[in-house]
C-alpha cells in the first residue's frame, strides 16, 4: 500500500505541480510547498507505533552481532547483494531509456513521457495487487524478479530501429511495466523476508546495512551507464548487463538453493 501510495505521488506530482506552478506566483508556490512540508512533519509526529516489548538486556545490538548474523545466514547475505546489483542495473534502464527513445530511435518527447509513466503506473498496479495476494515464499519470489529481471535488460538489447512507432512503441511499454512490477515485488518479497526472519532487535542494523550499501550503487550505476551509453551501442550495453546480472543472480541462487527449497522454513 505504501509502495501503491508514493507510485501514485509520482504519477499526479509532476501533472499537479506543472499545473499549480503554472497558476501562482513563484513565491507562493515556494510558501505553499513549505506548508505542505510542515503538515507533513505534524502527522509524522502524531503517528503512533505500537511496538513489541524486548527485554532490556537484548535492546543493546551492536554492529559486530549484526555483522556475524549475516555471516550465519547466507540468504541474507545473498539479499543484501542482489540489493546492491539490483540498484546498480536499474541504473541502465534509468540512464538508457531516453537515449534510447529519443536519441537511437528518435521518437517523440511525448512517447518518452508516456513510457517513463509507466514505471510508476506498474508499480501502483502491482501494489494494489499484493494487498490481495499473499507471496508464500519470499525468496522465492526474490530469486524469481532477479532472474525476470535479468531478461528484461537482455531484451531491452533487442534492435529496434526496422520496427514501426506503435510495434516498438507497445514492446518497449510491456519492457517497462515489467520493470515496474518487478521492483514492487521483490521490494515487498524482501521486506517481508527480514521481518519474519530476522530478530526484531537486529533488523534495524540489518536494514541500514542493505540500505547504505545498495544506495551506494546508484550513483555509482548512473556513473557507469553515461559513459557505457556514450561509448557503445545500446543493444551492447543493454544485452552485456543482462547477461553479466544472470551470472551474479545464479550463484547467489544456488548459494541459497538449500534455504530457497525448503520453502523459507528456516
């Protein structure tokens, strides 16, 4: 629902913003968005968490015991990587969608709007569809959107230039909402996963871990990518990176495939 909530945010923010920017004075529009931002701390502030009770000599976690939990356990381990590469490739779609719509296959700025829509349109989809299906196992689910994912940039590879606007307009559209959709679910897979697995008093630890290090790659991704795209062609740089994500996918699978088998019981 969360997701659902920031994919719609992002589909009315910028209609909504480019209309009311469009309408007011400069400084009004600044004033009101401060205001909106005020409002927003005031119910963040009021918002009431019912936490579970710990016992005081389990609340002192320190960072060495979150380490050796991940150590203990592969599959978290596993996440915390597919994490990683998982920002770092969708660097490619992020960086190579507009050169590849607007500078390889030349099409309109109307076309690339529509289709950099659909990202968002698939992820407020697919969490609307999750509040109504329950995922029975989460590494499964994971594994399953990495190896999805992993075909979608191969064909994201695919020349394009010999098709017509709406033949390549509809392929690349079905290409992004599948995107979409994958990030929805092995977002949720995941979290769900270190919620019902890990210790509610290491999950902060183990969070801010994935956290840090996959954030890491997204500037790194978008670095990498500009100059791959500048270089080379977009069927190279596209096929290459889906290729190279299924050779890091599939051992990280097999690294788990005990865990993944006995259907997420540990």
């Amino acid at each position: 629902m969360i997701q659902s909530t920031t994919a719609t945010a992002n589909i009315l923010g910028p209609i909504l913003g480019g209309i009311i920017y469009s309408l007011i004075d400069m400084k009004i529009f600044t004033l009101g968005i401060i205001g909106i931002l005020l409002i927003s701390i005031v119910f963040t502030h009021y918002i009431y968490f019912e936490f579970e009770s710990i016992q005081e000599s389990q609340e002192k976690i320190n960072f060495l015991s979150v380490i050796d939990l991940i150590k203990r356990r592969p599959e978290i381990f596993s996440l915390i990587l597919i994490a990683m590469f998982l920002n770092f490739y969708a660097s490619s779609i992020n960086i190579g969608l507009p050169v590849l719509i607007l500078q390889k296959l030349e099409l309109s700025k109307l076309i690339y709007s529509f289709l950099e829509s659909l990202t968002s349109i698939a992820m407020l989809g697919g969490g609307i569809l999750l509040v109504f299906l329950k995922i029975k196992n989460q590494l499964k689910a994971i594994y399953t959107s990495m190896l999805a994912f992993t075909i979608v940039l191969v064909l994201f590879g695919i020349p394009l230039q010999s098709f017509g606007v709406f033949i390549t307009t509809g392929y690349i559209s079905i290409l992004v909402l599948c995107f979409g959709l994958i990030i929805v679910f092995a977002n949720t897979a995941m979290t769900t996963y270190l919620q019902n697995t890990v210790p509610t008093n290491q999950q902060g630890g183990v969070y801010s871990i994935i956290n840090a290090i996959s954030q890491l790659f997204v500037p790194l991704g978008a670095l990498g990518y500009g100059l791959l795209f500048d270089k080379f062609n977009y069927t190279f740089v596209f096929s290459i990176s889906g290729i190279s994500a299924l050779f890091i996918v599939v051992p990280l699978l097999l690294r788990s495939k005990n865990i993944v088998l006995k259907g997420d019981k540990s």
